[in-house]
C-alpha cells in the first residue's frame, strides 16, 4: 500500500505509464475483472484531500455506532505523514493533530482509516473469502465515504477540498521468483505462466521513482511494484542506466523460490469540478488495462479468465 507520502511501503520500483484519451483496447470501461480465481490478495480506495484542520476522532463518533456491527474494533494511532510534505514542517499550534482513527472488522479482512486528510478502506482476499470484483467494491467505499461526508456536516467541518484518489491491488503469485518477475517488469515483457517454479537464485533490491514526463497527460498515474515475500525482502529491478547514482543495491541467497507480490497502483488527481468517484474508476479501469497487459494468456486461464 501507499505509505504517508505516496511511496511504497517496501523497496519497490516505480514505473510511470503515460495514458492517453484510450485506457488501452482490452478494457471494458467501469467492468470488473473478468477472473473466477483472480490472484489479488488486498485492495485498498482512498480518497486523499486537504487537511481539515477542526477534524477530532470525536466527530466521528456517530459513525462508531452506525459501524459497530460491521467494523466493531477500533483504535487510534499515531497520525500518518501528511500527503504534503508542506503539512509535516508545520507545528500543530493549540491541540495535539487528530490520530489516525481504524474501524476493522472482527477478523480484520476489511478496514477503514480516517485521519484529516484522507478516507480509505481496505480489503484483504483469501481463497475463501475471494474479490468480488471492482464494482462491488466502489458502491461499499463510496457508501462509507458518504456516511462520512455527512459525519463532518453534523459536526460543523469544513466540506473537504479534495486532490486525488488512489487505488491499489496487491497481486499474490505463488512460486513465482521476484528476481525474474522483476526483470520482465521492467524489461517491458509479460509475465509466463511457465516462469512459475522457476528459480533464478539471488535478488536485488532498487529503489526508483520515475515521474511523469508531461503535465498535460490524462489525469493517471500507474505504479508498479514488485516485492519477494521470502526472507530477501523487497525487491525490484531498472536498467543500470536508470538507477540513480545514491540508490542503495544489494544482494542476497533467494533460492527458495518463494511467493511474489506485485502491486499495481493507480492514481488520478482531482481537478475542480470533478467527480472523485469517476475519478476512482478511471484509475481502476486504468489498472485493471494493466493487469490485463502484464500477464500471458496461459498464466490469465489459469486463473480463471471468463
């Protein structure tokens, strides 16, 4: 998932797709992912805006109650790093910030944090409790952001002045190697069914962040990011003449071979006048053209592709 500013949690890499007018030719505009068995693990939709400077854990009190059957654990913890890093230099003057507030569910499959400058709520997938698909999850997000939308009127906050939207699915492929995974990544290629129990023995660890390259590209941004559940860690690969000169490598025995994460992240910045849900869907429909692309035919059936 995004950490508090936008990075990966992990040592990842970073890949910028510029988008044009068409989101790609295999993608059915706001349609699920056409998968029985699809390999995504967790997704997370956040709604990322200003800080809402009056916003205190208390005013959300109506929604611990009108949440408490589905999400009857809650806790607060220390704020996360605000998305604009001109927010984490300023000192709160007259009251401690607002913690990040979490309502979970009871086994934690599913949670929501709230803090004051973003809403997201977050899924976690096994094979018996599998994704339902995009559309079931939006109208269960855009409910709750709703409910909370009507929480900040109750209480007298300011409407939020919204920026973006994020969406995020981490994809578990079991006995596939991070290193090779990684490589095909980056090298553009698509991911085979038959890498699966391949080992390559090894991996490296590379940290890049490429930005766009121009600011009037449509509105979406997709990251990439490959991450060794194995004992290596995070891994990911860029050609030598992309690492930046500081970055930090290293290497390490990998040779189990174990399970790989890769997550595909999409972004779409909010202008004025703009629909944040649309927006959403746009970054989804975006992805799910990228998932789409990343992975061959063979690897797609196996995975149940309708």
């Amino acid at each position: 998932m995004y950490d508090d500013i936008g990075q990966y949690r992990t040592v990842v890499l970073y890949e910028q797709w510029r988008m044009s007018g068409n989101v790609g030719a295999n993608t059915v505009i706001g349609s699920d992912a056409p998968f029985s068995r699809p390999p995504i693990s967790e997704v997370n939709l956040t709604i990322w805006f200003d800080p809402i400077r009056t916003l205190a854990s208390l005013h959300l009190s109506s929604l611990r109650t009108a949440w408490s059957a589905e999400f009857p654990k809650v806790e607060e913890k220390a704020p996360l790093a605000p998305w604009n890093l001109a927010d984490a230099i300023t000192f709160v003057d007259d009251k401690w910030p607002m913690p990040a507030c979490i309502f979970a569910a009871t086994e934690r499959e599913k949670q929501i944090l709230i803090q004051s400058d973003r809403f997201g709520l977050t899924w976690y997938f096994t094979s018996q409790n599998q994704y339902p698909g995009f559309k079931a999850l939006s109208e269960d997000f855009n409910r709750r952001y709703r409910q909370f939308e009507a929480a900040l009127q109750d209480s007298g906050n300011e409407e939020p002045e919204l920026v973006r939207v994020t969406i995020e699915y981490e994809n578990y492929l079991d006995l596939f190697d991070s290193n090779l995974v990684a490589r095909r990544v980056v090298a553009g290629e698509q991911i085979l069914n038959s890498d699966r129990g391949v080992i390559t023995g090894g991996t490296t660890a590379v940290r890049k962040n490429v930005h766009p390259s121009a600011e009037n590209d449509l509105n979406v941004t997709l990251l990439v990011g490959v991450d060794s559940t194995g004992r290596g860690g995070g891994v990911s690969y860029a050609s030598p003449e992309d690492v930046d000169p500081g970055v930090t490598q290293s290497a390490e025995d990998d040779s189990e071979g174990r399970a790989t994460l890769l997550t595909i992240s999409g972004r779409a910045k909010i202008d004025k006048g703009d629909d944040a849900f649309e927006c959403m869907r746009r970054a989804h429909d975006a992805s799910h053209a990228l998932f789409l692309e990343i992975f061959d035919d063979s690897l797609k059936s196996s995975w149940g592709k309708k």
